[in-house]
C-alpha cells in the first residue's frame, strides 16, 4: 500500500514545464487522496490561463 509521503516524494521528480521546477516546490499539489492501490490529486496552476494546461492535464 502507497502513503502519503511516498506519493508526495514520487511528485517531488515531476516538473511544470514552463518554470522547469517542481510541482512540490511551486506547492502546486493539493488534495492528495489513497483508496487501495489508487491515488488522486489535483493539481493547481500557476495562473488559471496557464500555456502548459492542456499538456499538464494529459499526463
């Protein structure tokens, strides 16, 4: 079973494509949620017109 810290360690090795820094760092990662082998959380951009949204979504 994944905790909470293991996903928050596996997000600090992703990055936002435009500043080319952590989705951690930049505290861009809310709401992280566990049931069984499935993990969910939402991701908050810089600004809501943000140029990369379409490609942060589609991973």
């Amino acid at each position: 079973m994944v905790n909470r810290e293991a996903v928050i360690e596996a997000l600090r090795h992703v990055q936002e494509p435009e500043l080319g820094q952590e989705l951690i760092t930049l505290n861009m990662v809310r709401d992280i949620v566990m049931e069984g082998d499935a993990v969910r959380f939402t991701v908050v951009l810089t600004t809501p017109v943000c140029p990369v949204k379409a490609d942060i979504k589609a991973r």
